[in-house]
C-alpha cells in the first residue's frame, strides 16, 4: 500500500473518530442543557443564591404593672455556610479560638449542615462586636462564615425572677429529633429551656422570616435579592408585682443571712468553727386568694437566667443549688402551720366545740409527750387561744380525738398530698400527707409498717410523715383566706398579638370544701391573735391600719440542726387581698425570724413604706447590710 493511501485512510479514520467525540459531547450538552437544562441552572444558581433564615424578636414578658422581665436586644450571630473547598483542619482550629467555643460543636455544627446545603447554620450567639469585626476584618480566611444581627435575650433585674422566668439554651439534638425539628427548629436555635421561658415556647417564638442574598466563592454576601420578614412572637403579661418579688427576695435574704450570724455566734460559743456554718435557702409565696394569680414566687438563692451557661458548671457545684425552684421542687415539714387543718377537722367531726377548754400543763400526757415550745403551760385554754399560743398539748389532744383517718380525709381537702395544679411553670411536687399509706410505702416490713397513736399526735402537730412544697402551703394559706375554694394558681394573665389580647386568665375553682362558718371563724380568730401580743408572731400588726391574720411553725427537721421556720397567713383580716407563705430553711423560731419578712411583705404591697436594704457577702462569708 502506497503511502498516499495509507495517510488517507488515517485521515478519514481520525475524522470518524473526532466526529464521534464531537457527536458524543453534543450529546452530553443536548442532555444537560435541554432535557435537564432546568434542574442544572437551579443548581447553579444555588451555587450563588442563599436563603438565610432571619430569627423572629421573641416575645417579652412583663408584670402587672407593665414592669418588662424579660427583652430582646440586637446582637451578633455568627453563622457557618458549606464550603467544601476549605482547609477543614486549620479552618476549625483558629475559629474555636476566635469563638471561644469547642472544636467538637464547630464539627457537629458543620456536619448537621451538611444535610441542608447552602443554608447557613449558627456557631455562636451574643458575640461581641470586638470578635464580629476582626471576621470582618479576615473575611478570607473565613469562607462560608456569616455574620447576622439577631436579638438576644436580656432579663433586667432577671435574678429577682429568674426562676419564675426559667433560662434559654441551645436546642439539644434529643429535642430535634423528639418533633422540634418538624416544627421549624435547627441547630444552633435557643429555646427556652424551664420556667415561662419553655413552657409558653410556642408563644414567644414567634416566625422566622427569609432573606434571599447572592454570595461569592468566599460566602461573602454580593447583593441583596430581598426577604420576608419575620412575625415576632407574643407578649406575655404575669400576674406578678415585680416590687413586691424584690422586696419579699431581699426580706428573705436578709432573713437567711441573719439565720446564719446567728448559727455562727452559737457555734463560737460552743468552741467550734465557725466559718463552717453556710446560710441556707429560702422561699416564699404571695398569691391573690380571690383567683389564684401568683403576686410572687420567690426561691433564694436564685441566679441570673442571662449568664446561665457561663455559669452552669458553678450552679451546679453550689450545694444549696440556686438553681432549683424551692416553692415547687422542695418539701418540708409544715409543723405548727399545718393546725388550722386539724382544728377544722375537729370542729367540724364533732370532736370538741368552739368554748370548750383543754387543761395544758406543758406537756402532753400520752407518749411521745409533745410539749410546749419552751415547756410553758398554758393552764384551761380555748381554740382561739391555742391557735394564736400554738399550744402543742391542745392540737395534740385534737389529734387525739380525730384519729389518723379523719385527719388524713381533712388534710387531702385543703389539697395535701395532691398537687396543686400550677400549669405556667413544669415541675410542681405533690408533697407527703401524713397517714398510713405513706408509712407502708416507706417501711417495706409489715411489723415497721404499723401506725401508731403517737403518729397521730405528731401529724397533728404537722410533724413526723407530712412534706409539702411552698406552693401548696401557700395554696392552703389562700383557702383559709377565702373560706375553702382551692383555685389553681398562675402566673399568666394575658397574651398578647401586638396589642391585641389573644388569651385572657380566668380564676379556675378546682375543689370547694364545706366547712362551717363559724369554724372559720374561731380558726382565723386565732390567726388574727396570733399577729397580737401575746401571739407568736406579737408584733407584726403593730402601727398597721388593719388587722393580719398569721400561723407560725417552727418545723423539726429531725436532723440534729435548726428548725425550719414558717409562717402562712393573709391581709387584710376582714377582706383578705393576699394570702402567702414563707419559709427559711433551719432558721430556728419562726415567730422571730419570719415576723419581719412578713411585715416587709405586708408593708411592700400596701405601700406602707418599707426600708431598702442592701445584703452584701464577701469571699469570707461575712455579710454586711
């Protein structure tokens, strides 16, 4: 074959196969460009144009008053897009540092974004314009990070209330996968974690909005295309009075705080250390007896719902752990407050009438012979007396006569032993009602499972198995107050579409009991003397323009420390506007340590004028007013 034949047919031979790539690759564009041209354009133009979920202003929450609790105010975001072509190694390494924040969230962060490209997911929030501007700064180095302006939440005063309003927190991946995410949650999103804060989540969220922007190679935003707004959430209006809650909070201080001068004084006479004796918490409750709205909640020590997770780790080494709400969450014994409950069972069981007399000579005659705070002897004493005294050896022989049964029934209609049926804030504890069941399910073994009559006198007294929460004291202090209608307590009054109600509070009657007029009577008789001299809280109605009706109850903890004090009562006498409870936890008398809180709060509400006093403990642990 000549060699003019043999180029020929190379010719021809590479023609055919160029004109098959060519063929080929017409083919391939024919494809992309017709049959899928549409769904590879949306992808390019996804390459350029991101959606950006703007977070909605979550709804603020104020008082009675107007007094706002708990704001928005702006701050930075910032925020991580998918860049696959980053250094991952180095890239995680500098921004942790500049962040401030683990390695491991920045990669559990960029690998949940992963399943939603092009969609920027949060890293941090509330960071500070010195950190947002060196980003700024080294936008280069940083592809795909985003800063956004987006609000913060701010508690003014928050501590005052900060376990009525409960604390944000970063939504946990549990929670996205127990249906938040359905509803529009995703990582990085902060949602209230206790209190009002998550239970009425759904409310102050509010909706995002969406912002369509065109961004670079480097996640850099080029051009704005447009955006939705966002809805803000609801307002929320509470039934508290935010004076009385910072009053009634720096009354129970000071109380605590005094409690522990006075254990350190003991312990110094006693030959030991002093600086051992730790003060403990407090709790107290103000409610309106006519609806059940909650005036004030307050549990102390508390914390500032605004730095909780910085400080997280030392909340919860704190043994007197400020984070738990005492008024739901902890139970103690009633004593001497739980004897309206056993007056009223006697009066209205028959057992004894309102001017029969009980001979008291310091000391109850039956095992295990309660007596007399300080062994006084009363002599022949009447129901009235007896209450404002709160002769132990007259309860005791009520108790006596009632039996266990009666009193039991009696205790579980002022709602003992149940719960009270709070629904604004999660957590209530039903308490322990002193009887026999209690007694079975502690004791395992029948022989230790028996209850005996000397059980019975101590129930009476509102020792031995009774444990109830502030909350429920404070409910029966209420029922006492307006005659036996237990309304279920809360804290949200109104809600709020811009300034528009949208959901309005009624009183809600959960259970009425029957009880005689004039058993009442001679029970809130003896309240009332109790607020006189000679009762055990003599000088809390001094100079006041009406009369207070009050219980005291020093409660035995049975623990070898100081009792608990307590005192339950409500104002006025004659038309009662608030009903409350107070307790400090081993603050010995109660009539001594608690009739000051319980002027303060009296004095606070009525604005009688009350004394400003400033508590301050250094690192030591002395305090200093």
């Amino acid at each position: 074959m000549t060699e003019d034949k043999v180029f020929k047919k190379r010719l021809i031979g590479f023609f055919v196969i160029s004109f098959l790539i060519l063929l080929a690759l017409m083919s391939r564009l024919f494809y992309f460009q017709i049959v899928h041209g549409e769904h590879y354009q949306a992808v390019s133009e996804e390459n350029r144009m991101r959606r950006v979920n703007i977070p909605p202003p979550r709804g603020e929450i104020f008082d009675r008053q107007g007094t706002v609790l708990a704001r928005n105010s702006p701050g930075y975001t910032v925020s991580l897009m998918d860049v696959p072509e980053q250094d991952e190694d180095d890239f995680i390494d500098e921004l942790s540092e500049i962040l401030d924040i683990d390695r491991e969230t920045i990669e559990a962060r960029m690998t949940s974004q992963r399943y939603r490209r092009f969609e920027p997911v949060p890293l941090k929030s509330d960071v500070d314009y010195e950190t947002v501007s060196y980003l700024e700064e080294k936008r280069t180095e940083f592809p795909g990070v985003v800063i956004e302006v987006a609000p913060t939440r701010n508690y003014p005063d928050g501590k005052y209330a900060s376990h009525l309003l409960g604390w944000m927190g970063e939504i946990s991946r549990e929670e996205l996968e127990n249906g938040m995410r359905e509803v529009g949650y995703r990582p990085g999103d902060y949602i209230g974690k206790s209190g009002i804060e998550s239970v009425f989540e759904k409310y102050l969220r509010g909706e995002e909005g969406v912002r369509q922007i065109e961004v670079n190679r480097f996640g850099s935003i080029v051009t704005e295309m447009g955006q939705e707004e966002p809805e803000p959430g609801n307002d929320l209006q509470l039934t508290l009075d935010f004076e009385l809650q910072k009053d009634l909070t720096k009354s129970l201080d000071e109380a605590r705080f005094e409690a522990k001068e006075d254990k350190k004084e003991d312990a110094r006479q006693d030959g030991l250390d002093p600086d051992s004796i730790e003060a403990k918490g407090a709790a107290g409750m103000v409610l309106d007896p006519d609806s059940g709205g909650i005036l004030s909640m307050v549990s102390t020590p508390q914390f500032n719902p605004e730095t909780f997770g910085k400080d997280y780790n030392e909340l919860q080494s704190d043994p007197l752990n400020p984070v738990r709400n005492r008024v739901l969450r902890e139970k103690y014994p009633p004593g001497s407050t739980f004897k309206m409950v056993t007056a009223v069972a006697a009066l209205e069981e028959n057992e004894i009438t309102g001017g029969e007399t009980i001979h008291d000579q310091g000391r109850y005659w039956e095992p295990p012979y309660p007596r007399n705070y300080g062994g006084i002897a009363h002599g022949r004493i009447s129901m009235v007396e007896a209450m404002a005294k709160s002769s132990n050896v007259y309860f005791a022989e009520l108790g006596n006569r009632l039996g266990i049964d009666k009193l039991s029934s009696w205790s579980r209609e002022f709602g003992f032993g149940n719960y009270v049926g709070l629904e604004d804030i999660s957590g209530e504890l039903s308490g322990d009602l002193a009887g026999r069941e209690i007694k079975q399910q502690i004791y395992s073994e029948p022989q230790h499972s028996i209850w005996f009559p000397g059980d019975t006198l101590n129930a009476a007294l509102g020792q031995g198995y009774h444990s109830y929460t502030p909350l429920q004291m404070g409910n029966y202090a209420a029922m006492v107050a307006n005659k036996g209608i237990h309304y279920r307590p809360y804290l949200v009054d109104k809600i709020y579409d811009d300034d528009e109600v949208i959901e309005k509070s009624s009183p809600e009657t959960l259970r009425e009991i029957e009880v005689n007029e004039r058993t009442w009577e001679l029970v809130r008789e003896g309240m009332r003397d109790a607020s006189l001299p000679g009762g055990t809280a003599g000088q809390l109605s001094e100079d006041l323009p009406f009369d207070v009706a009050v219980k005291t109850g020093t409660a035995e903890t049975g623990s070898g420390r100081e009792p608990h004090s307590w005192m339950v009562g409500f104002a006025p006498y004659d038309d009662p506007e608030i009903a409350f409870a107070l307790i400090v936890e081993n603050g010995g008398v109660a009539g001594a340590r608690l009739t000051p809180v319980a002027r303060d709060l009296i004095d606070s509400y009525f604005d009688l004028g009350i004394d400003e006093v400033e508590i301050e403990e250094d690192a030591t642990g002395e305090i200093t007013y």
